[in-house]
C-alpha cells in the first residue's frame, strides 16, 4: 500500500438514487471507518424510499473491465459484495475473488429483497450465490428472512450452521426483521458457540441498515480486526447511524452515517 494511504476496500453492489442503500451507504461507512472505498456497480437501481421500480443490470464485458483496471492498480484490503442480480455479473464476481483477490477478507451481504418487498433475486440465483459466493466469504451477513432462504431453515440458529456448512467462514445474522421487543445478532463461527448482541429496537423503518453494516464490517476486517472485533464495531456504528436517523423522504428513514462528524 502506497505511503500514507488509507485501506482500499473493494465495493461491488448497486447503486440506489436516493442514497440510503447502495454504494453511497457503502462508501460513507467505509469513509467512517478510515477506509476508501474503490466501487463497482453492478446495477442502477430505480427506487425512492417507498417502492422499487425496477433494475437495469451492468453489461458483463463492462462490468468485469471496470473490476480489471481497478485490481491491476490499486491494492485491496478487503471486499465487500452487496446487489449481485445478474447471473453473468455474479460469476465474474467468483472468479474475481477466486483470483485476483484470493486471500482478503471478503463480506458477502445477499441482498434477496429490498426494504419495500421488492424480490432482486429468485431462487436460482440464490442458489448460485450460495454454491458459487460462500465459500469465499470471510463473513455474510444476512438478515433473518434472508438467511432462511438461503440455508432452507427455519430456525436461526440452524441457519447458520447451514450456511457454515456451505462454506462461510463465519455468519452474522441480523434479528432486525424479527419480533420481540430488542433486536438480538448473532455471530456463528465454527468451532466456537455464538455470539449473540442485544440491542434496542429503535422506533421507524430504516432504508441501508443492511449495507451499513456490512460495508463497515469489511472496512473494519481490511484495518485488521478479527470478525468478533469487527463485528460489535460494525453493529456499534450502525446503530449510531439509526439512533441519528433522518427523514428525507415519504418513506424509510437514512440512516445518518456521518453523525460522528454532525456532533
């Protein structure tokens, strides 16, 4: 890494117009974690803070051209994998990872669904991006609805060990999409029990809650934390972010991810 420079982390995910997910939300929260963020989109996104209205996916050649002259220049702490709709992008991604960047840590958040309901990613995708992206994941960090589609369990816990089964190096399951009165994330590893966070369940419905905390956590894994340490890291920022919450439009609250520096 050139002199003075701050860790490099790879952002591949899409880009959504109002801000809230998306690589904006992915590049403020490496920024506040004293990274930079270098980023690939893998589509554009027609959305607000209410409804998704549709998605227009990368063209391969263009995509994998992009993530070429990147890597051949800059060198990568860490990756971070967010909105992966597109089978052909998506294996571009594997082979990326499975070369080029073999060895940094990587965080896979399967974006399946949207905040407003909108279905990204059907089951065959799903499917590929377990088969083909997993294994090569440091940490993933789905939510609840998310990590039982993806291991086919019901039970969290079952879940997760499912998905290390698959591959993960480790899961984070966030509890934000489950009833009960405080949010409860749990850390699964292998070859130790889990780690289990309680937070408070803040009032409203927050739009990148979901990408801020991954992008923090990549971010956190490329300064060199362990996944426990970058783990309680990430979920302490993110809840920062919606405990400063903003409303900017009809729907979902931003998270503020630069209230550190608001005061």
């Amino acid at each position: 890494m050139p002199e003075h420079a701050k860790p490099v982390v790879l952002i591949i995910a899409g880009h959504d117009p109002s801000g809230g997910a998306g690589i904006q939300a992915d590049i403020e929260s490496v920024a506040a974690a004293g990274c930079h963020a270098a980023t690939v989109i893998t589509s554009l996104t027609a959305q607000n803070t209410e409804r998704v209205g549709g998605v227009i996916h990368q063209r391969p050649e263009h995509f994998e051209e992009q993530l070429s002259l990147l890597l051949e220049d800059m060198p990568v702490q860490a990756c971070k994998i967010g909105l992966l709709a597109d089978p052909a992008l998506l294996e571009i991604t594997a082979r990326t990872l499975s070369g080029d960047l073999r060895g940094i840590p990587v965080v896979l958040d399967p974006v399946i669904t949207a905040g407003s309901g909108h279905v990204f990613v059907d089951t065959e995708l799903c499917e590929a991006m377990v088969r083909q992206l997993l294994p090569l994941a440091t940490a993933a960090t789905p939510n609840g609805i998310e990590a039982r589609k993806l291991s086919g369990r019901d039970n969290l816990d079952e879940a997760g060990a499912v998905l290390l089964e698959k591959g993960a190096g480790s899961v984070l399951i966030t509890g934000g999409h489950e009833t009960g009165g405080d949010i409860v994330n749990t850390l699964y590893r292998k070859d130790a029990a889990p780690v289990r966070y309680t937070w408070e369940r803040l009032p409203g419905s927050y739009h990148g809650s979901g990408c801020t905390l991954s992008s923090h956590l990549a971010a956190r894994l490329a300064r060199g934390d362990d996944i426990e340490m970058a783990a309680r890291a990430a979920q302490e920022f993110t809840q920062g972010a919606l405990r400063h919450a903003r409303r900017y439009g009809r729907g979902q609250l931003h998270p503020d991810r630069g209230f550190r520096c608001d005061g």
